[in-house]
C-alpha cells in the first residue's frame, strides 16, 4: 500500500502543473505600440529535461521594429518568473508574413512572457516598449 501511494505521488510531481496534458496554449496580449500584434505561447513538459517546460512563442502581424515611432531594431523575449527579474530568452525575427517564433525552454511553472522592442539584441533589462505580454501558469 505504501509503494502504490509513493508512486501516485511521483506521478503526481511530475506532471503538475500540467495536469499530464501535453501541452496548454495561452495568448499574448497586444500593447499600443502594435495593437494589431498578436500571439500565442504553447508550453509543455519538456522531453529532454524533466521538471523544465518547452515554451514555444509564435506571433502576428506584428510590425517591423524599424517602422515603429520610435524605431527600434529588436524584438527580444523575457521570461519573468512570479517574484523575480526577467530572463531574456533571446530576439524573436519577424518575416515578410510580419509572423515569428522562437523556442525555449525554463525551469519557471508560473511566469509572463514580455516582448519588447529594443534598440538593439544586446539589451540587458526589458524596455518599457512591450508589444506583447501574457502571464503563463496552470
């Protein structure tokens, strides 16, 4: 009886907070910057090192950084875990289609995913120019 308790334990450590869903979408909520900007943060277990999350960031329609007043040259992505400074994750490009992605991966369970425009990649701490924001938790 003990061994089966210790194992609904386990099993429930390793998929909360996820429920053991492979994946949950959440959507990125556009600033006045880019009103017509929009995307979509997919996170899910990751395969390759458990306990972290595999966080899959897509947008839209989201403006050139040089067309913006002021210009910027960069999209970069932070991850702010609940309580703690935000980790860039590195510059999001933007295509033709005005559409990006960009794939990492955190140890954070509940954060907010900020893009912001940056005059450059080598920013150290998020602009206040944020185009796209969301708050990812279960």
């Amino acid at each position: 009886m003990k061994l089966s308790a210790f194992f609904a334990m386990a099993a429930l450590l390793f998929f909360w907070p996820f429920g053991g869903s492979s994946n949950k979408t959440f959507h990125l909520n556009p600033g006045p910057m880019v009103p017509a900007a929009s995307g979509t943060v997919k996170v899910s277990n990751s395969k390759n090192n458990p306990g972290n999350l595999d966080v899959d960031i897509k947008v839209k329609d989201l403006a050139l950084p040089g067309s913006l007043h002021p210009p910027a040259n960069d999209y970069i992505v932070w991850i702010k875990p609940h309580g703690q400074q935000p980790l860039k994750q590195g510059a999001i490009g933007i295509d033709g289609k005005l559409q990006g992605e960009l794939k990492t991966e955190t140890t954070a369970k509940n954060f907010t995913v900020l893009i912001t425009a940056e005059p450059s990649d080598t920013a150290t701490s998020p602009s206040d120019k944020t185009v796209l924001q969301g708050h990812i938790a279960d």
